[in-house]
C-alpha cells in the first residue's frame, strides 16, 4: 500500500483556526489511488473516513475518531481551448489562491474576484464560494467525483451540482462525493464584475481607469488584506456566517428602527441582509472572551487568539446567533462546517 497512515496526528496544521484537536489516523492522498487506498482502508476497519482539504472552511470540536484524508493532489492543464474561451481542469488539492494567479499570468480572466480566499480547489465547490459578486457556479464547467459508496467515478455538470447561496449538492451529501477535480470555463477576453463593494472605488483611487483582470485581483487582494486576517498570523476561517436571505417585510420593519440596514433586493422580492452589519451593531465587533473573539475590523469573522478551543469558538457562535435573533428577529446560519 502506497498511502502513508499515521496515527494519532494533531489537525492543528490543517485547519485554519488552528485548533488543536487530533485524529486516531492521518493520510494525504496525492493521487486517485490514494484516495481508494484510503477508502478501502476506512472499510476494513470500519473506519469514518473523514475528507479535508485547505481547512479553511472547519471548526473542529473534539477529538477526531476517523481516518482524516487530506486531498493533497496537485495539477493543472488546460483541457480545451478556442479563441476566446479555455477550460481548465485543477486537482483537488491545488491551494485556491495561487491556482487564481496563475490563471491570471496565464491572461485567463473569471476568477479575479475570488482572490486570497483560502482553501482548495475540490472545497470550492462543496460551499459554492463567492466574493464581490462572483461565485464558484459563474465560472464552472463540471466537475470529477468519486462516488464513496459504489467506488464509481462521476462527472457533475453546473446542473448537477445545484449550486446555491454557499450550498451545492455535495455540502447536502458529504458522505457520499469525494471530489477529485474540478474544470473552469474561463475567457481571454475579461468581462470585469467592479459593481459589489468598494472595488471600482479602490480602482479609482488607485487612478486605473481601464482596469484589467489583474488589477482587479490586486485591488480586492488589498481590500482583503485590510478587512480580514491571515489565517497564518491569526487563526480563523474568514465569514463566520451567511448573509441572511428574509422577506422584506422584515427587513422594513428593521430599517425603521435600524435606517442604516445593509440590505440587497433579491430576483425572488426577499432582501439579503449584511450579517457582519447586524453583528457589529449588536456590540460584538471586537468582543474577546479567553482566546475566542471577533475580530476587531470585521465582525463577521471570529478568531482564535492563540488557544482557543473549538468548542469555545461554538459557543460563542451560538451566542451571537442567539443575541441577533433576538435583537432583529434574523436566524444567521453558520458557514463552517462542524466537527
């Protein structure tokens, strides 16, 4: 057997709010094979297999008692190209942001607006990621999953995977698809999305009046930068919670006694509100409590000061979800998954 298993290793390295849980095994699968090792493994010994990639988008609350497979496969090559359009195919454990960058050298335009999101390729999919008006779906082409229960192979189409507000059919069905690989239908010729937030400001400011895919990389990598923290120096897994989707008859009743209410019309009539808006004009903008705290230039982002257990990252969660449900009567959802 190729794949290598440890035992008892700490997660605090593969997860970016640098919790300290541990698992009972430990693998990195670098190719298919691995993966099928791991998964044969897990079944002899009646194992949960436990799949991660970057660790970017986890609170872990205890110890692990699994075999935990990091998808650590690496590659990129360009699968069909015309003149103006190519379609990329990246493996699952290309990390996110250089994989953005290199497509951007390579003048491949799309993914622009979702530069320094931490993680991998194979997790963006699972939460559909997005940033300044981009998401993952606006760019996909299909996908290459493993089915965990018949050891199949199966291609997704944008169809298939049901993309939604941070949701795909995979985060509904987390047990069953390993994604292997994931393709990109990306355009030579740049299509700029400069309309959510500050962005087309920073690019004026900046006196770039015919901006390029790579300035608006550099700009939103700024932007990023100053808003949130890097997971090296402080560990957390960027926004805590969603952005809560509620009629608009809530969301009037909220900007009557709130008129500075962050709130965006939705195609369907419903208004989606700025959950960091809410958490911060509920006092928790800075809130520290021991090692777990939110983060003092952006309350939708909570952060471990150094030793910070999972569980007391939870609780704090639940507090201000509880706080906010109260105050404005608006149920945040957590975006990580647990643990």
């Amino acid at each position: 057997m190729s794949l290598q298993i440890q035992s008892d290793v700490s997660l605090k390295p593969y997860n970016t709010f640098g919790v300290d849980v541990r698992a009972r095994l430990f693998a990195q699968a670098h190719t298919d094979g691995d993966v099928r090792e791991a998964l044969a493994y897990a079944a002899q010994h009646q194992l949960q297999l436990m799949v991660v990639g970057g660790g970017s988008n986890l609170l872990l609350t205890h110890d692990i008692d699994a075999l935990v497979l990091r998808m650590a496969s690496r590659g990129i090559r360009i699968t069909h190209e015309d003149c103006g359009t190519a379609v990329v195919e990246a493996e699952a454990g290309e990390p996110w942001h250089p994989f953005v960058q290199q497509m951007l050298a390579r003048g491949l335009a799309g993914l622009e607006n979702l530069s320094l999101i931490p993680g991998t390729v194979g997790a963006a999919p699972m939460q559909n990621i997005g940033a300044y008006g981009v998401e993952v779906k606006d760019v996909f082409h299909s996908l290459t999953a493993l089915d965990r229960q018949t050891g199949e192979l199966r291609e997704f189409s944008l169809d298939e995977c049901a993309f939604g507000y941070r949701d795909s059919v995979f985060k509904h069905q987390t047990g069953r698809w390993l994604i292997l690989r994931v393709r990109f239908k990306l355009s030579f010729a740049a299509t700029l999305h400069l309309e959510y937030g500050p962005v087309r400001q920073r690019l004026q400011e900046q006196g770039i009046t015919e901006p390029t895919p790579m300035h608006v990389s550099r700009a939103i990598c700024a932007i990023r930068g100053e808003k949130l923290p890097d997971p090296a120096v402080l560990g957390n897994a960027g926004s805590f919670f969603k952005n809560p989707v509620v009629p608009a008859a809530l969301a009037q009743r909220i900007r009557d006694l709130h008129p500075g209410l962050v709130a965006y019309a939705q195609p369907d009539g419903q208004m989606k509100l700025a959950a960091g808006w809410l958490i911060e004009q509920a006092g928790w903008k800075g809130f520290r409590e021991g090692d777990a705290g939110v983060h003092a230039l952006q309350s939708l982002v909570l952060v471990n000061y150094g030793s910070a257990s999972g569980l007391e990252l939870l609780n704090l969660a639940r507090r201000i979800q509880a706080d906010i449900l109260e105050r404005f009567g608006v149920v945040l959802e957590m975006e990580p998954n647990l643990y």
